[in-house]
C-alpha cells in the first residue's frame, strides 16, 4: 500500500507525519511527504499606518516560485528527518499550484491508497476564504483522507 502525507511545515503537518508513520510502519505501506509550491502574496509589518493604496502596495511582498520552492524544499527535508528519527524511510514530491486541487490530483495519478492530512496548518487566508485545505481535499478525492488533530 502506498500513502501520502501532507506538509505545510506546520506543527499540525508534524502531527499528521507521525501519525502517518506510525500506521505505515505497522502495515509495512510506503509514505509519500508531499508540499505544494503555491506562491502568496502577504503584507510586511511597518507598524506605520497606511495613508493611500500606494502606500499599501509597497507594503506587500509577492513570494517568487523560487522562494517557494526553496521554502517548500526545507518542509519537504525537514519530513525526511522526522521520518528517518522513527527509524522510517519517506520519499518527498514538490507540487505546483493549490494544495486542494494538486494533492488530490496526484493522489490519484500515483493511485494511492489514502491522504493523511493535519486538521489546520499555515493556510489561514485560504481557510477563511474557502474553507479548510483538510476539507477540500476529502471533497475532491475518492480515496480515504486521514484528518489529523
């Protein structure tokens, strides 16, 4: 059996590795660590008010792919070394574009048996807007997601 596992870098990815881990160990299954490469757009503190939209503007910082990636490299390494100190070997996959819609989608390309998944991670902005990443993800596959607390 193969499965994948989530990972924002959050403490809730974290949980969601172990557990992960623990219940393809016992089952002798394989562990895919996957992020996906999604880059944000987010506000630099200033602490000085904002008198005009171009004020605003030059306030914004808009991650580069590089960046991301660079950043979605170290969660993905950083899966890998919690693997290896449960004494578990874990591959890792770097996916590009929105989590709910890529994770799903290679979750069935790979034809994995399920999705582990932490409950909520580093995606706020998204959760407001559309709901969590965990419930998105169970909406748009058919194969079992495990949602980690």
């Amino acid at each position: 059996m193969d499965f994948i596992v989530a990972t924002d870098g959050s403490s809730t990815s974290d949980t969601a590795i172990e557990h992960a881990l623990t219940i393809v160990e016992r089952m002798g299954a394989s562990l895919t660590a996957v992020h996906a490469v999604d880059p944000s757009v987010y506000e630099e503190p200033s602490g000085d008010p904002v008198a005009s939209l171009g004020e605003a503007e030059r306030h914004l910082i808009i991650e580069s792919v590089e960046e991301a990636e660079e950043r979605g490299e170290e969660i993905l390494d950083d899966a890998v070394d919690l693997a290896h100190s449960h004494g578990v070997e874990i591959r890792t996959e770097l996916l590009y574009g929105d989590p709910t819609r890529v994770i799903p989608t290679y979750a069935q390309e790979e034809e994995m048996d399920g999705i582990f998944v932490g409950h909520r991670g580093l995606s706020r902005s998204h959760e407001r807007a559309l709901g969590s990443v965990a419930k998105a993800i169970v909406d748009r596959t058919p194969i079992p997601v495990t949602i980690v607390r």
